[in-house]
C-alpha cells in the first residue's frame, strides 16, 4: 500500500474543520468582546501603573509649562524684566516644550507600536 491507498478516518479529517470552526468562534467572541467594552477615561487610569505615572507626569509637565509661559507673557507686558532675563526664561520654556513634545511623541509611538503588535497577532491568529 503506497500513501495515496492509506484508509483516511473520518475523525482525523475532521479534526481540522473543527479546529478552524472553533478558532472562528473564538475570533467572533474576541470581536463582539471588543465591540462592546468602551476605552477608560483619564479618571479610570491608575496611578500606580507605569502608563498612568507616564501620563500624570506628561500633564502636570505641560500644565506647568503653560503656566509659566502665561506668567512670562504677563512680565513681558510689565516689562519688569530686562532683555537678558527675558531671553534666557524664552530658551528655558522653549527646552522644557521641547522636552514635553519628545516625550509625547514617545509615548504616542510606543501606543501606536504595541496597537501594530496586536493587530497582527489577530490577523495570523
């Protein structure tokens, strides 16, 4: 008996379909899972995981920096400040929004990296 004369079992071949069958329907289930759940809020975020540390520190450092530049905005239209201590408060802001823009766009590609990771593994799942 060659392998094109060999008995094939009905179980055996089934096994396959009922594989794919059962794959199909964990898909389906993952998928109205995901449909149905909303994305938390800000509030929802804990502040004792590594991404809701990241964010709480990204938002007080840009309300800071926001703050700051209103206040230099107010002492440049005083004018109780000179030239030089005008200049350099510019160049502080200027790298401290420099700094918040760098590490938002980390944080962005480091979210859009892990969403890219996920949704190839459902695609080859």
């Amino acid at each position: 008996m060659n392998a094109l004369q060999l008995p094939v079992s009905p179980a055996a071949a089934a096994e396959p379909a009922a594989q794919s069958g059962n794959l199909n329907a964990l898909a389906e289930k993952f998928s109205r899972m995901m449909e149905g759940s909303t994305p938390p809020s800000a509030a929802e975020v804990s502040p004792d995981s590594t991404v809701g540390n990241a964010l709480l520190h990204q938002d007080e450092s840009m309300r800071k920096s926001l703050q700051d530049m209103h206040a230099l905005a107010h002492a440049q239209k005083d004018g109780s400040l000179n030239d030089i201590d005008l200049t350099s408060r510019q160049v502080e802001l200027m790298y401290r929004m420099s700094t918040a823009q760098f590490q938002f766009n980390a944080m962005v590609y480091l979210a859009q990296g892990a969403k890219s990771g996920l949704q190839t593994l459902m695609r080859n799942q």
